[in-house]
C-alpha cells in the first residue's frame, strides 16, 4: 500500500470552466497538447484515455532535447464529470494498490475555476527537481494549453 501521509497539494485558479478543464484531463486530443513539463512532449499517438471507473490511462512524454521517454499511467478510481477525478500514477503495469494516486477537484470561482491537484504516496517539495517541480510545471503547461492566466490558491 501507498504511504498516504506523502504527497503534496498544488492549487491553481484558471480562468477556464470545469468543463474545459475537465477535458484537458479526460480526452487525449487535449492531453497530448499539455500533459509534460517544459522541454518534452506528448506524442498523440502515444496517449490513450478511458476516464471511467476502472478504467486506464497511458501517456508518453518524450524529452524534446534527448528523445528519451517515459511511459505513465494508470486506473481511474473515480469520475465525477467536471467536479473529480482520482486515479492512480505510475507504470501502466504497476500494481493500481501500490502506486501513487492523484485527485484532481474543479470548484467554480468568482471568473474561472479553482483546481486543486493533490499527490498521494511520494515526498515531493517546492525545489525538488523531480515530482513536485514536475507537476508544478505541468499545471504551467495546463494553464497555458487552456490559455488563461492561473493564479495559485
């Protein structure tokens, strides 16, 4: 099992309705446009996504500098269109009971949508330069991708 007590919660606000953020996280057309960090990129062809309830995911991002790869993915464990969506993070092939798991809640706001993005299962702070950087720069490529400004919390 995960250690729950590990993780890290990121909150952004974009000025973007939980519909539209929604699909950014559920259909891969919109997926492969934002789903990596700065300096890599997802390939189509390489995304898959079946946003239901035992459903999986995969993902391909690849280091636009390097070509090297690294493949993602996951069991959804939850579905709430335009509200949340929980699922696990990892291999494609790992074990849904012993691998990290993210939620992601969309809560309409004054002109936009407040997301909050909470990592169960791994350490990660402001500076790490692995999974909490990581993410961080992933929510920038979301925001940028949904073209809106994102203001944190």
């Amino acid at each position: 099992m995960i250690d729950a007590s590990k993780g890290f919660t990121l909150v952004r606000r974009f000025e973007a309705t939980p519909e539209e953020i929604w699909k950014a996280w559920t259909d891969p057309d919109s997926a492969a446009q934002w789903w990596h960090p700065r300096g890599a990129s997802t390939p189509r062809e390489k995304v898959e996504i079946d946003a239901r309830v035992g459903g999986r995911y995969t993902y391909t991002m690849v280091n636009d500098a390097t070509g090297d790869t690294v493949i993602t993915g996951g069991v959804y464990r939850e579905v709430a269109p335009f509200e949340r969506l929980v699922f696990t993070w990892g291999h494609p092939n790992s074990d849904p009971d012993d691998t990290p798991v993210i939620t992601v809640t969309l809560e309409p706001v004054h002109e936009g949508t407040r997301m909050t993005f909470d990592l169960r299962g791994v350490d990660g702070s402001k500076g790490d330069g692995y999974f909490y950087d990581g993410w961080q720069e992933v929510l920038v490529s979301l925001g940028d991708y949904l073209g809106q400004s994102q203001i944190a919390r």
